[in-house]
C-alpha cells in the first residue's frame, strides 16, 4: 500500500540537500543566472557531497538510492534553483537509457564512469523537427558491415557541453516511425561528435543547453542499446521514470514561491498594515499551500510506483502536467504579491517565475502530458 510516511533515512537525504542548497546554491544562483554560466564548482561540491549519480547502484559506485529519494533530493535541489537541479538530475536522465536496456559490460563502462569521476552525460533526444514527437525523429543510423553510421542533429541537450558521454537515439529508417528507433552510448571524443551553439534562454539560464551534432560517426556494435528498432520503448520508458523527478522541482519552485510570498507580505505594508492582511493576498497565498500539497503527493506517488515496478504511465503525467502549470501559476502569483518588486532581479521571484516556465515544456509539454493521460483514460475505459 502506498505510505506516505518518510523515514529517518529519507530525512537524512532531505537535510542534506537543504544544506548544501543554503550553502552552495542560493547565494550564488543569481549571479549564474545573470552570468547564463554553469556552476561548475557548484555541481563539484554536489558530486563530492553524494548529491549527484544518486540512483546509480551500488554495483556500480552509485547510492543504489530509489526514484522516492532521488525525487525527495530534487524537490530540495530546485528550492535553491531550478537550473542546478535540472542539470543535477539530468545525470539520471541520462543514465536511465543503460539501467533500462544496457549490457552488464556498458554498465559497468559508463555507469561506473559517472561514480567514479565528476562529470555529466548527456540526453539526446529531440531534434530541430522532432520535440515531443519522438517518433519522429530524422538522426539516421545507418549499417555498414558490422558497424553503424550515426549522422543527425539533436537540439536543446542539456549538459551537452560539458558531457564526457552521451546516450540518445537514432532512426534506421524515418519510414519506420516508433518502429525505427534505436537507443545508443557513445563518448564525446567520437570523432564526427561537435556540439553546436548555446542557447541563450529566458530561465534556468545556468543550465547548458546545446545542440549535438553528429557528422558520419562510426559505431562499433557495443555502442548500441538494446535491438535495433527497440529504442522507442526505452525512451518511453525513460521519461515514465524520469517525470516524478520534474515534479518533484516544481514542488521546490512551488515551495521556494510561498515561502518568499509569506516573508514579503508579512514584512510590506499598504494601507497601513502588512499585505499579509488582505484577503486577496492570503488566497493567493492559500492556492500555493494548495498547489504544493498536491504536487507533493502526485510526485510521491508516482515515485513509489516507479520503485514499485507499476507501470502507470498515467501517474508520471499528471504529476508532471499539474506539477508544471502550479509552478508556473504559483511564481506568476508570486510577482504578482511582490509587485513592482517582484518584476525586478532584487527579489528571486522573476526568476522563479522563468525557471517555472520550461518544467511545461521539456520531457514533453504541457500538452502532450493531457495527450498521454487521455489516451491512457479512454483506453482502460474502452
């Protein structure tokens, strides 16, 4: 039965993240945010504190940590910010694609890469053409004696800068639709591997975001994950388990939103008493409560059914949908309160506003999440 109750252990996670973002993340997430840099040292502290890599099993240098708590830390991480925990966790991302469908010898290879050393791998997923259409992706691979030929773009990949690794997905005949996908791990050093330009974002600016371009890459067989063809069902499966985790950031965001909120309209007054005594500031205020309750219980749903091996899709969506569009309500609402204040870099509260904006569009936006659970609805009831 799901249990809603965190034991010692879990806090323990909890306490420790919500430290090293006190310490670590808040005083300098302005400064990164202004600057569109990545924090590098920031996501060395993470790493050496055992932040980062958390899901990875102990088998291969990781925590061995479930979705539950890695999603607990997220939640912590994107408090501080968004953009730090969004490349934190893209490490899970892109790990996902081995521990889904990787031999024990690519486990062991890149898995243990990412535990052993700092670094990031990266996600390769959409395309200039092809977002939240996986399906229909244009990245070839083509076969060539026991070998593959990887040529194709990738746009908005997170980390793919500083990626010492990448795990992505290619097509072996566009024709194919889902039937032609193909998942692959392959190092930066490749030749025929470039990254393209970055992007200058409005939010979660401290996030490196690139294209990946790949020019004829050869491929050895081992750089391939899974079978031919069967790539589709990785990458869905990929974002079922990745989904609870961007949840679990717009609960942070929600969380750090109201917090700010309920400080600001205790300390400013308007006609002569704190704004904290109006009534329609406490129903903005009240709506926020509200919204990261039940961000909170959808993303700890979905978590426990992932640790659980249920395969609800249903579930990841929702908490990523209603925990996507309440972040973006609740940072709005958030400016809002602070008025002239809050649209002005002297408050967090216009950054959290653009940071919130992009959880409704990446790993599938806003919309394509209501496409999901609508399918997913009128097909159990069919």
């Amino acid at each position: 039965m799901f249990d809603l109750r965190i034991t010692d252990e879990q806090h323990a996670y909890i306490d420790t993240a919500r430290k090293f973002v006190a310490e670590h993340v808040i005083p300098v997430a302005g400064h990164y945010d202004e600057k569109g840099e990545m924090p590098i040292p920031v996501f060395r502290t993470a790493f050496d504190t055992g932040l980062m890599n958390v899901e990875i099993p102990e088998a291969y240098g990781g925590l061995g940590l479930h979705t539950l708590e890695g999603c607990l830390i997220a939640e912590e991480l994107a408090y501080g910010c968004a953009g730090v925990a969004t490349s934190m966790m893209c490490n899970h991302l892109g790990a996902l694609p081995l521990l889904i469908a990787g031999t024990e010898a690519q486990k062991q290879q890149w898995l243990g890469s990412l535990t052993s050393e700092f670094q990031f791998v990266s996600y390769c997923c959409s395309e200039p053409e092809a977002g939240s259409d996986v399906a229909a992706m244009r990245t070839r691979l083509s076969q060539r004696g026991d070998r593959w030929i990887l040529s194709g773009q990738k746009r908005w990949i997170t980390n793919g800068g500083h990626a010492r690794f990448f795990t992505g997905f290619a097509t072996i005949d566009p024709a194919m639709r889902h039937k032609g996908i193909t998942g692959f791990v392959i190092p930066r050093d490749l030749p025929g591997v470039s990254i393209g330009r970055k992007e200058n974002k409005l939010g979660q600016r401290c996030s490196n975001t690139v294209d990946v371009v790949f020019e004829d890459v050869e491929l050895q067989p081992e750089h391939l994950l899974g079978q031919p063809g069967g790539g589709f069902a990785i990458a869905m499966e990929t974002f079922d388990k990745s989904r609870p985790m961007i949840a679990a950031q717009c609960a942070g965001i929600i969380r750090r939103a109201m917090d700010e909120s309920v400080a600001y309209a205790k300390e400013r007054k308007t006609f002569g008493v704190p704004i904290a005594q109006h009534q329609a500031i406490q129903f903005m205020i009240a709506e926020m409560a509200m919204a990261y309750e039940s961000v909170r219980l959808l993303y700890l749903k979905a978590a426990w059914e992932v640790d659980q091996g249920i395969k609800r899709t249903n579930t990841s969506a929702i908490a990523k949908a209603m925990g996507a569009d309440l972040a973006m309500k609740c940072t709005t609402d958030a400016v809002q309160i602070f008025g002239g204040y809050g649209y002005t870099k002297e408050y967090p509260v216009e950054k959290l506003m653009r940071d919130a904006k992009l959880m409704q569009i990446y790993e599938g936006t806003s919309q394509v999440q209501r496409m999901v659970i609508a399918k997913n609805v009128l097909v159990r009831q069919g």
